[in-house]
C-alpha cells in the first residue's frame, strides 16, 4: 500500500487545459504511527504519505472521529486521507481480518461477526453498536458492502451520524437501475433501449426478451461491479441467465429484482467522475476508460480516455452533471455509458459511491476525492470550479487479483502470502491494497490483491511504467493476474487505443495462455535459466568448498558448463561460462551476454542481455533440474541438467498422466450451491452437474461427455478447494 509519488509536478506537460492544481509534495504534515502497520519498512510508509495533490486546511473543521464500514484495500486508502485531514479512524473487521491492514492502522476497531459478509459487514446491527461504542460521528462506507445501501444510511441519519456520501434519495434513485432509468430520460440523458420494469420470471424474460431482440443484459436492479449479470443471444441463455443473475443478485445484494435491455455489441465502457455538493454545486472530473473487462468486471482502467474528444467529453460530463443534478446528488459518484465506434453515448447506470478506480482520476486531476467525500458531507461548497478541472498527464490502472488468468481469465486462487513487495521504489508509481506478507486471501472476499496504478506525463510513459512496475511485483503463496496485465497493456491493439469491452475474448479467442516468446525472447530466457543454473552451482561449491567434512560434488574450475535446457518440450543445447559478473552463453549456437549481481537471495533480479535490461524472479528452483522463471511476466518451467545427468535422466520413467475424461474437478475454491445429478444419472455432454459459487460469482460446473453418474463427491452447502473431485463418471 502506497500513496501517490512526489514530484508529479515536472510531470505535467504545457499548454494542457485548466489550471494545475497543487502537485503532491513528499513531505506531509499527516500524522503516522509506524506500530500501525509494522510489516512496512520505513521507506514504505513515507511514500505511503504523499497520497495526492490536494493541500488540506487544518482550520476547516469536519469529523473527531471516522468509522470505515468496509475493509482491504479501501478501508485503507479511506484511513490515509483522514490521518492527512487530522481525523481518528475506526475500523470494522470479521473474525477472521482480525489481523488485517485496516485493522492496524486505524486508531480503534471493533469486531463485527464472523467470516461470511453477511454476518459482520452487512450486518447492519452490529455496525451500528460499533458507532454507538466508538461514538464515530460520520461513516465512509467504500465501496461495495453497504456502500449504496439507502437503509443504513436511513438507520445513521436516525442516530445523527453522518453518511459519507449522497442522500438516501439520490441512493434509492440512483442504486435502482429501473428508476435511475427512468430519471436519466427525464434528465434527457441518452439511454440504451430496453424493458423498465422488473422481470417477474424466466417466462416473462424470454418474452421481453424476443421483444427487445437479441443479444440482451439481464441484471440486477440493485447491482453492481459485474455481478448479477449475464448476456443472453437466444431463449435458453435467457432463461439461464435469469436464475444465475436472481441468485446472485440476492446473494451479493439482498436484491433479486432483474431488468432486461438492449445489449450493445462492441461498445466502450467510458465512466464519467462527478462531484457535487449540498450547495447545487456540481462538477465532472473528466473521463475513465473501462473497457477491459472480464466477466463484466473491470481489469484495467485509464485515465483519460483514448477515444474521446473534448467535444464528447465535455457532452457526456455535462450529461452526468444534469443527472447528478437532477437528483441533488452531493457526493463524489460515476455515471457509467457505453460509447459506441461513432462516439455515441448511451447512459448504463450511476454509482452513488466511491469507484474502485478513483485513483487515476485523482492523478490527472490532482484532488483527492475521499477528502472532497468529508468536506461535502460536512457542507462545505466544492472549492472548485468546472474550469479548474484539468487533465495533467495520463494514470493507468491495473488490478491485482488473486486468480488464475488462464481459467476464463481469471478463477478465484486463495492461500498466505508467503512474500509480497510492491514496486513502489520505481518512479511514478502508486499502489493501493490493504495486504501484506502472512496476509490471507480467503473465499470469503473479493480476491484483488491490490490496485497498481502507473502515472505519466502522456500515455505512452505511463504505460512503461506499468509494464516495469509489473515485472517488479513480488507475489509468491497465490496464483495472480500479472500475466495477463501486462500482456494487455503491451498489446498492440490496447496501444493504438483499438479496445472494447470484448477485448480479452477477441484477442485471446481459445483462451489466455501468457506471452507467446519471441526467437530472441526465448533464447534470452534460456541464458538467463542457464546463468542462473550455473550461478547456484557456484554458490553451492562455494559452500562445499568451506566444508571440511564434505567432498565437493562438482569440481571446481570448470571453465565450459555443457548444459541441456528443455523449454515446451524442446530440449536445447546451451553452453554457458563466466567471467565476474557476465555470463557467456550460447543457446543452440546463438551467444549471448547475461550480466548482473546475481543476489541469489532476492526475490528480484535485474538482469542485462547484451544490453537489454529484464527483471526476472525465480520462482522455484528443485534438485531434479526444475525451475519456474517469472519472465516478460509470465511464468515459464524450464528443466536444466548437465549433459552427464540428462544423458541419465532417459532412462528414467516419467509419470502417467491422470485420464480426467470421467472426471470432474473443481477449477478453483468455492462453495457448493447446487448439485443436479445423482448416482445412476445418465448426462450428455455440456449438461450441468453442479454450481459453485466463488467470490459471489456463480459458476455453472458441466459433464465433459455423455455417460453414467458413477459417484457423486460433493453435495449443496460443500466447502472445496482447487482441483477437489465432484463428480465420476463410468
């Protein structure tokens, strides 16, 4: 967790539109408790003081005392901005965050049930209690949770505690996507053709379905950040989505009301940040771009966008402006559209909350929108005008999940961060997460390990950075996206700006399955496993070399290391030297240099290829010759043997591999919400057996092929992890 970098001044390019804003200084007056958060280094946590550009007056009275009703990361990033702002914090945690980020930085925290959300951070009575201990007097609810719930916000105003964000009616109007529907075409915002009011039953969506016309969206009223969606292209996928989009919809919100509308094929998802006060003040901080999405949820975000032009851009904002205006709204909230290839515009829904991805609005605008959140909900006016709002340089978001990218793009991992080190030593650089080493990643909670967010003076610096900060992102004890990140921010359709909301499935149409090496790029991973093989060597003769009591293995003073590497089942031949630092090595008659320190111990390694830097992390390394090299990356398993043992290793049998045919397993952890089949039960191919349900998303398990259900491992209400058996077929 970092806050934003000093020094974004010399950043700012000339002649940009709007006057600049105060630049963030490294120095703040922010008051910091190292025993908060003890994992972090020193260096850590003097970054993490400069979050963003806004100066804050210390004689503008607001809130003692702050309650966080949420946790992670944004539980976090609140706690920042009310340190900087003078104000106490309270935090809120289940049994099982107890250990929590959040939980060490705030000044108080107080448990609130156990595990599953709805026991401690929907449960609306406990948080409650925990504002009547602590006497918080005002409330940030993040993101998600109870952040667009208008009933806790009705049960604070009854007990004088003020809800850091607009008012119930604009959260009722707002956070109903029928009614905020209704309102936008009153407000003569442009909105998608579809049905405006609730779908009663499966029956009713295949009939407004057919109406509309296919492809459809079916999603919950009361939703939001992906979930309780679905698309549907004919009357079976309707039905289907209907059931799966109602049960998520009632899981995640306690909603299941469902409207149906046009689906727009290939469009953009443009979000546009408004701000307004209690005063009939309103203002739109500019665009974000959102379009790389998967399962309806948001993967990379920037800001500004690629596509727009200030004649669209100022048209949507001052659309988003009438509609935040039409409802009084007064707050920072995101109205969402869907921006076709002509630049038409079409409004999809209003966040009355904080986004997840705020901070690259805060970047190019310079205003921290958490302290504007206290400052209106206190009832000071904005203190800025619309021609104040500038767009400074460009800030590109990337989230970290903790997931697989090559199952559907990204399938929930858990476990303990055995290490974690975030790339905050490189310039431009700002990292929001609410984790750290030991930390866990349960099925309890959204699986983002952080939000890794780049900033430069145009977009092709911030991109850079990105794709250096990403290779410079320790993540070991969890499966994670950064494969998939920086392949999409190096693709050459993602640079010259050609995206749209299908991006991942047209780009990858069989799937991810990580960086595709180059001839060059192959052979330079290849030296650097062959150096760093023969660096290990060295360092273990080193250490036999000191022991008395031991023969030395490898004889020393080998000047040629006759090595073979396999690599995707091609075994190359690699001959590799040393001399001091460099390593000489020549890969199936191709030379190369690897020069670097080759500190062993760290979990980075900067590595120079006849002068092309890398930074590589070796992920593992075993006796047998096996090791997994995290390069341009993504993870590569290389076998390396001296030619002696490789010549050996033929005649020694390898493993069958399990025949998963009749099979079916888990692809990620879960819990068990329905089983279809039985013992006996004939299925055909494709037919659904069961459905897990992982991070509030639902996930429908298929049979692989026709036969008989020979057993069934698994029954509604299971807990299971990756790779658990469910179901055998004969």
């Amino acid at each position: 967790m970092a806050g934003l970098w000093a020094g974004a001044a010399a950043l700012v390019g000339a002649g940009r539109r709007g006057r600049r804003l105060p630049q963030p200084l490294m120095r703040s007056s922010a008051l910091w408790t190292l025993k908060h958060v003890p994992h972090y280094s020193r260096q850590h946590l003097m970054v993490s003081r400069s979050l963003c550009s806004a100066g804050y007056d210390s004689n503008e009275k607001t809130f003692d005392k702050i309650l966080i009703a949420n946790r992670g990361e944004i539980a976090c990033r609140v706690i920042k901005t009310c340190k900087k702002m003078g104000i106490k914090t309270v935090a809120i945690h289940s049994d099982v965050d107890a250990s929590s980020v959040h939980v060490k930085m705030a000044d108080e925290a107080v448990c609130v049930g156990p595990a599953p959300t709805s026991k401690s951070y929907l449960n609306m009575d406990a948080i409650m209690e925990a504002i009547k201990k602590t006497r918080a007097q005002a409330v940030h609810p993040g993101y998600g949770f109870l952040s667009e719930n208008k009933e806790f916000a009705k049960c604070l105003a009854a007990e004088d505690v003020i809800f850091i964000g607009p008012d119930t009616h604009a959260i009722q109007a707002m956070g109903d996507k029928i009614e905020s529907k209704l309102l936008a075409k009153k407000a003569k915002v442009n909105t998608i053709p579809g049905f405006d009011g609730v779908v009663k039953d499966a029956d009713e969506a295949v009939r407004i379905a057919r109406e509309i016309g296919y492809p459809v969206m079916i999603k919950a009223s009361a939703g939001g950040g992906g979930k309780g969606m679905r698309i549907a292209w004919d009357d079976e996928e309707t039905r289907d989505g209907f059931r799966f989009s109602s049960q998520e919809a009632a899981s995640s919100f306690g909603d299941d009301r469902l409207l149906i509308e046009k689906f727009i094929d290939n469009p953009r998802h443009i979000e546009i940040q408004v701000l307004g006060d209690k005063h009939g003040n309103a203002l739109w901080l500019n665009e974000r771009e959102c379009s790389i999405q998967r399962r309806n949820q948001k993967v990379v975000e920037e800001a500004p966008s690629i596509f727009l032009d200030s004649e669209t851009r100022r048209a949507m904002g001052e659309q988003a402006v009438a509609l935040a205006k039409a409802v009084k709204y007064s707050s920072a909230g995101t109205v969402e559209f869907l921006v076709d290839s002509k630049k038409n515009f079409y409004f999809l829904e209003m966040n009355t909350r904080l986004q997840v991805e705020h901070p690259v609005t805060e970047c190019i605008t310079g205003l921290d929108l958490v302290q504007e959140m206290i400052r209106v909900a206190k009832g000071y006016p904005l203190r800025h005008k619309q021609a104040d709002i500038p767009i400074n340089g460009w800030a590109v978001e990337c989230r970290v999940y903790a997931e697989d990218p090559y199952k559907s793009f990204g399938l929930p991992s858990v476990g303990r961060l055995s290490q974690y080190q975030e790339p905050i030593h490189l310039p431009g650089v700002r990292v929001d997460s609410g984790i750290q080493p030991g930390s866990d990643i349960s099925i309890y909670y959204d699986p983002m390990i952080s939000k890794l967010i780049t900033y430069g003076s145009d977009r092709t610096e911030a991109l850079k950075r990105m794709e250096d900060a990403l290779d410079n992102y320790v993540i070991r004890g969890v499966t994670h996206n950064i494969a998939l990140l920086r392949e999409v921010i190096i693709n050459s359709r993602f640079i010259e700006g050609d995206i749209n909301t299908k991006f991942l499935s047209d780009v990858y149409p069989d799937g991810f399955k990580g960086h595709k090496l180059t001839e060059n790029e192959r052979n330079q991973l290849l030296a650097i496993a062959s150096s760093l093989f023969v660096a290990f060597q060295l360092r273990a003769q080193h250490f036999q070399e000191h022991e008395n009591s031991r023969v030395p293995i490898i004889q020393p003073q080998v000047a040629n290391w006759q090595l073979s590497v396999k690599l995707h089942d091609e075994v190359h031949t690699v001959v590799a030297s040393n001399s001091g630092p460099t390593f000489s090595v020549e890969v199936d008659g191709s030379k190369l240099n690897v020069t670097s320190t080759w500190n062993l111990a760290s979990p980075l390694l900067s590595v120079s290829v006849d002068g092309t830097p890398r930074t590589v992390q070796c992920l593992s390394r075993e006796a047998g010759g096996n090791m997994s090299i995290q390069f341009l990356g993504t993870v590569y398993k290389v076998h390396i043997l001296t030619k002696l043992a490789a010549e050996l290793n033929k005649f020694m049998l390898e493993k069958a591999a399990e025949d998963t045919s009749s099979i079916l397993r888990s692809p990620m952890p879960g819990v068990v919400v329905t089983v279809s089949v039985k013992p006996g039960d004939m299925v055909a191919e494709g037919q659904e057996i069961c459905v897990i349900e992982a991070m509030k998303m639902q996930n429908s398990m298929t049979a692989g092929k026709t036969g008989k259900v020979k057993s069934v491992r698994c029954k509604a209400g299971d807990t299971v992890g990756e790779g658990d058996l469910l179901v055998e077929l004969e």
